[in-house]
C-alpha cells in the first residue's frame, strides 16, 4: 500500500526527481499547485488572487541546495520577485526556505543571503521564513532571531511552527516572547517519533493549544490549514477573546480546498494563498501528495510510466 511515509520518502529522492520532471503525467499534475515557472507567467495569476479577494505569498521552489551557483540564481530571482510585486502593485508577500539560500553549506550563507533579500524588501514587503525538517528547526530559528533581535534589527520577517514537533510549546512561547509573527502549520516533513507526535490527534490537539496561545498573545498569526475543525477552532477563539477578524490571517495552498478559501472572504476573514512557482516542483507536490491519499494512485503510476 502507498502510504504517506512512502510518498515522503519519495519526496525526497533524486533519481525520482528526475524520472518526474521528465513525465508528462507527473507534469501535469503539478501544475494544479504550482503557479507557473517563471515570475512573468505568475504575474496574471496573482492579480486574479488579488481580485478575488486573497492575498498571496509567492514561494520560488527550491530546496535543500549546495551548489553556490544555484543559490545565487535563487537570491536574484527573490530580488527580481520583489521588483515584480512593486511594479505590478500586487498585494503579496514571499516565502522561503533557508536551504535555498544556503543553509546547508553554511547558516551565515544562508542569514547573509537572507539579510540582502529583506533589505530589498523593506519596509513594505513581510518576508516569511517557512520551516523544513527537524534537523533544520534550531538553526533555522537561529538565523530568524539573529536578525529579528540585532542591534539593527530587520524587522519584516516571521517564521513558521509546525504543531507536530513536540519542542513547539516552548519554540512558540520564545516567539511570543519575541513579538515575532508566526505562521502556524501542522507540519509536512516525514518526523521520527522523538521528535514529532505519531498520530493526527495529537498533531491536531496540539495546534489548537498553539493556536489558542498565539491568538492571545501573538502578533497578527497566520493560521495555515485546511483542515475545517482547525478554522472552527480558530472562529470560536476569535469570538471568545472578541478579536476583530484583521487581528490574524488564514493561509491556504494554492490548489487546495478552493471553495473553503472563497467562503472564508465571503465570511469577511482575511485569506492568504501559498503560491509557488519555478521547475522545482517535485519535492513540494510530493508533499502534497502525501497530504491527499485519493491522488496517490494517479501519482504512483504515473511514476512508474515515467
Ligand atoms: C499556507 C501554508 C503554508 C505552509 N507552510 C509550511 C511550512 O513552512 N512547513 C511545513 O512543514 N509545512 C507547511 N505547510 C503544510 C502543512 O504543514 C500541512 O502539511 C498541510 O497544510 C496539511 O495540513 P492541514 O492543516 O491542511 O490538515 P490535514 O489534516 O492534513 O488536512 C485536512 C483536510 O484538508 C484537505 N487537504 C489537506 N492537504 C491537502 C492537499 N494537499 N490536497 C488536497 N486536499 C488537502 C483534505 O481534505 C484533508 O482532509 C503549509 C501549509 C499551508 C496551508
């Protein structure tokens, strides 16, 4: 049977990257989550976003790099993209992965990468750090609070906690502590049981306590599901601490659960849409693969053609 853990395996292979990227099937099945591949082909597509009532959050694919080359492509086409959101006024920020930038050869290439980009960025452009596996949190919240507490601060980024890790508690009170913004997810890596909880009660129970904390004393959260008992749980906190509905934001994937994003404008909240786009698309989809067992079967044997 293909599980979840299989396709999260698969995620991260090479060989399969390669075999994907070169089927026709596969190929078009990302597309139903990626945006288009370069900044000019996005461009149309978010302004629909925009006139649709969302906001975006543009996401350059790419992950888990080492050749310096690439990485310096990824620091232009981020400045490019911010140059695209100015000039086409659209209402979006970015996200991006520290192992874009380098973090896996060194955490000061990847913080000095990240430093230039919101630089660029500033003052107007909120730059979100997303979060990878486990053996990426400390550093990657390392480099997030570096910056974010420097004498010189840079103020316009946030990070993102996963609520299945168990250290996540304690990772949330320090951001609050902080007076960082957080976008809060279940979490999409494949995790040991030391480290995360092994079943979806646990994860889910968990991201309501996080969530609880951060819509009490967070700043201006992101709350990152589509999970319909996830956004109920947020409502009735919002009604119970009688928080008006611009004091957080929801965030779904580009792709998923359409007709939940369009009611939840509709309802008056604030809706942010995860938009990727770029050729390195394969990693990103495999997770959401993972995340939806009725595409498993398409997905696998479209491999196997591939
Ligand atoms: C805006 C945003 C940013 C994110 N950033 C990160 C990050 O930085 N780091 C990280 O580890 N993870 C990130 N994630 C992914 C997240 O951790 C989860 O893996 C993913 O959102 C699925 O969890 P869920 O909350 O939707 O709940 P689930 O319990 O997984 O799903 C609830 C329901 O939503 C629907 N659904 C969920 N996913 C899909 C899908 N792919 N296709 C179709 N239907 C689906 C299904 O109907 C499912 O029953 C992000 C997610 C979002 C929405």
């Amino acid at each position: 049977m293909i599980t979840r853990t299989l396709l999260l395996q698969m995620a991260g292979s090479r060989q399969l990257e390669h075999f994907a990227r070169h089927n026709r099937i596969a190929n078009a099945m990302a597309q139903r989550f990626i945006a288009g591949e370069t900044i000019e082909q996005i461009t149309e597509p978010v302004r629909q976003l925009n006139k649709r009532g969302f906001t975006v959050s543009l996401d350059f694919l790419g992950e888990s790099v080492t050749s310096e080359q690439e990485i310096a492509g990824t620091v232009d086409t981020y400045l490019r993209l911010l140059q695209n959101i100015r000039s086409n006024e659209l209402d979006a920020n970015v996200s991006i992965k520290l192992t874009a930038l380098g973090m896996d050869i060194s955490p000061e290439l990847a913080s000095r990468n990240l430093q230039r980009l919101l630089k660029a960025a500033a003052p107007e452009i909120f730059v979100r750090i997303d979060m990878e596996s486990s053996a990426h949190t400390d550093a990657t919240l390392k480099i997030f609070r570096d910056i974010f507490t420097a004498d010189v601060p840079l103020k316009n980024t946030g990070v993102v906690i996963q609520s299945y890790l168990r250290r996540s508690a304690a990772d949330v009170e320090e951001l609050i502590n902080l007076g960082a913004r957080v976008r809060l997810c279940k979490g999409a890596y494949q995790e040991n049981a030391t480290v995360a909880f092994p079943t979806k009660d646990e994860v889910d129970a968990n991201y309501v306590r996080l969530l609880r904390r951060l819509m009490e004393h967070g700043v201006y959260p992101g709350i990152a599901t589509h999970d319909k008992k996830m956004i109920d749980a947020a409502i009735q906190i919002k009604n119970e601490l009688d928080l008006s509905p611009d004091k957080f934001e929801f965030q779904m994937l580009y792709g998923v659960r359409r007709e939940l994003q369009e009611q939840l404008v509709s309802d008056g909240y604030r809706m942010r849409i995860y938009t990727p786009f770029g050729d390195h698309w394969y990693p990103y989809t495999m997770r959401r693969l993972a995340e939806k067992p009725a595409n498993l079967k398409l997905a696998l044997t479209s491999m196997v053609r591939g």
